[in-house]
C-alpha cells in the first residue's frame, strides 16, 4: 500500500482484483474490502453494522431468487449472476456489493469510502 496523499493511498494493482473479486486490506487501524462487481469497484470497511463481524472477509454470492409459480407456491431457487451479494461470517447479514445495503432491511448499510482506478491501480480515500 502507498501513501499518495494523506487521505488517497494505493491499495493493489488493477490485476490483482479480478471481476467478482475482492482484497482485504488494512489502512492504519481500519480494515477496508475492494470489490469489484460488473467492471465497477466498491469498497466497504470491514465491520457488519449488525454485530461489528469481518463482513468484507464472508462468502460472495449471487443474490439467490425463490422461483414461484403462477399460484405462488415455491418452486425451488435459482441465483441472479446480475447482483452480487456478501454475507457476513459471524450471523449471515446479506448486503448487495454495488450498493452496501442489508437485503432485507435497506437503511442498514455498510460503512463505505471513494474508490478510484487510475493507470492499472486502485485507491481508496480514507
């Protein structure tokens, strides 16, 4: 990581954060998850708003759909590959990646900072 100015330091090369990707990264005392999700990149510090869990460090995963009928008895799930999710490891609260917000209850969001890719390198600003 380096420093560019004091509150834009440079967190990974471009390539080292693929699609559907994310790195853990630590800024002073503030952990930071980069993920990249449709060519756009969202970063989020690394503390669920539910019970203060490492949610940038839990499973991704497409947002999972229950399929219904026309009489709306379920008919077993499939996942949207469009909207990719994260689900924190210490109770499984859900966020949606391009937006930091909990799935079911939207007001509780993650705490989130500016990206930036420049020239094959990624900045966060604290």
């Amino acid at each position: 990581m380096t420093a560019i100015s004091p509150n834009r330091l440079k967190v990974a090369q471009s390539d080292e954060l693929p699609e559907g990707g994310r790195i853990v990264v630590d800024i002073g005392a503030t952990t930071i998850g980069v993920f990249r999700t449709k060519n756009k990149l969202y970063a989020y510090r690394n503390t669920c708003p539910h019970q203060g869990g490492p949610v940038c460090q839990g499973l991704l995963i497409p947002r999972v759909v229950e399929n219904l009928d026309d009489q709306k008895r379920a008919m077993g799930m499939s996942y949207d590959e469009d909207q990719l999710h994260i689900v924190c490891p210490w109770h499984g609260a859900e966020y949606v990646v391009a937006t930091g917000e909990h799935v079911s209850v939207p007001r509780m969001k993650l705490s989130a900072f500016p990206v930036h890719e420049e020239n094959g390198e990624i900045f966060v600003e604290i």
